[in-house]
C-alpha cells in the first residue's frame, strides 16, 4: 500500500492552535498573514519574534488531537508513506510520525535560522533548552532595542523563526522529497485534511498522487476546489473523521 496524507491548519485548529485566517488569528489586533511577511520583519523584527514567541509557546501547550493520533497509525501501518503538512507546529511529531515520513512543507516554528546566512538550530528564542538560552545571551545585543532579539553566531544578522512567510519559496528540498514520492508511484490512498487547498500545489500534489484511480479523500468542513474530484467526502471535524476512515482502511484490510 502507498499512502499520501496532506494535512493543512484545521488539523492543528482542533487542538487549540488558531488559524491566520479568520478573526481568531488576530493577534494584537494584528493580521498574521501580514505578520508572516519578509517585509514585517524587516521592518520590526521585534513585534515578529514577540508573535512567534507565543506562537511557541501555545504549541508547546497544546497536546495531539483524534485526527493526529489517526494519521500516525496510518503511518505505522503502511510501508509506503508519507504526510506532508503545512503545519508548522510539532503535534504530527508528538503523535508519532518519524521525521522520514513526513515533510513540513511551511517550515518548522521550533527551528531558528540566520536571515542571511545558512546557519540554523532547533529551539532559540523561547526554547526551554538550556544550552541555547546560555548560547543566547553570550551574543552582546548592539543597541538597547535589540535586547530580546538573538542574532546569529556566524554572521550576527538577526536570527529569525525557520517557517515559510507570505511571499518566500518553499525549500527545495523539501519539494524534493514530495516529488520524488509523487514520482516514485501512483497511490493506493490520498487523504487531504484541514486544508482548504487553495495553495495550488497541494492540489497538484493530491491529483497526481491519485492518477491511477486511487480513493482521493477529501476531510473539510467546507467545500474546496479538490471537492469535486474527491472519491469521499467527510465534512466533519478532522479529529472525529479520521480516526473512522483509517479504522475503516484497517478493517477492510487495504492495510
Ligand atoms: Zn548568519
């Protein structure tokens, strides 16, 4: 069996984590989507950081959901398979799904990378790691405004959180890894959560997945444009669907 799962921000929304979309993304009265912008950092690294910071820390907070838990059984019962998400929080990870198996195609919130050069680590700013705050501090800040902004060991240009922002290229190689699934054969099952696809790739990524006829599932709340070329559609929350349709894969003995 070859699975693909896609997983977009109403997976992480049932567990607490508020989408940039809507008014419960606001923040300070703020539009994350103009937050999460190259141009916003440039221009105020500090309000960023202070917005990742808690960002962080609710993530840290909040535990996996039903829907999580379901993709990770997924995982362990296919030999074939991969889940790429656009979520940037690490609640696919505490479920289960090892690194190799999954790609964070927006990036990971808990890395911390130079804006300038290629240095990056895990944790940073807010990171309850030890050895890093230390690290941290160690770095003389060059003007009072600068005092809770890490800069990077290398080449001293600000550090910043190691996501995708509006407007910047996804990695290439994670792109890589997506493709080289995608091309590596056609898929048995396609599930596509949480994500109203309106990111074009992720529809391309569904549709060639699912070229030889597999069951392309659809779990959103609302109609999106792969509705219409869906085999299934669950227009229930995420963490009450999954678990049912992999229950289901399991028990018809596709896995
Ligand atoms: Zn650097």
């Amino acid at each position: 069996m070859r699975v693909l799962v896609l997983t977009g921000a109403g997976v992480s929304a049932e567990s607490g984590i508020p989408t940039f979309r809507g008014k419960d993304g606001y923040w300070k009265n703020l539009d994350p989507t103009k937050l999460a912008t190259p141009e916003a950092f440039a221009r105020d690294p500090q309000l960023v950081w202070d917005w990742y910071r808690e960002r962080r820390q609710r993530i840290r907070s909040a535990r996996p959901n039903g829907a999580h838990e379901a993709i990770a059984r997924l995982a362990q019962r296919t030999d074939e398979f991969l889940l790429v998400t656009q979520n940037v929080d690490d609640l696919h990870t505490r479920a289960g799904i090892p690194a190799q198996r999954m790609v964070q195609i927006h990036g990971d919130i808990f890395v911390t990378r130079c804006s300038r050069s290629e240095f990056s680590e895990r944790g940073g700013v807010g990171s309850p790691e030890p050895d890093m705050r230390g690290r941290l501090r160690s770095i003389a800040p060059t003007s009072e405004n600068d005092v809770n902004l890490p800069r990077c060991p290398d080449c001293q240009a600000f550090m910043r959180p190691g996501v995708v922002w509006f407007g910047e290229q996804l990695s290439r190689n994670e792109l890589e890894r997506v493709e080289n699934f995608i091309d590596g054969g056609a898929c048995d099952v396609v599930i596509v959560a949480g994500t109203t696809a309106t990111f074009g790739y992720i529809m391309d990524w569904a549709l060639r997945a699912s070229r030889d006829g597999a069951e392309l599932i659809e779990v959103n709340l609302e109609e999106t444009p792969l509705s219409r070329f869906a085999t299934r559609l669950a227009r229930q929350p995420a963490a009450i669907a999954l678990p049912q349709i992999v229950d289901e894969l399991i028990n018809r003995g596709a896995l």
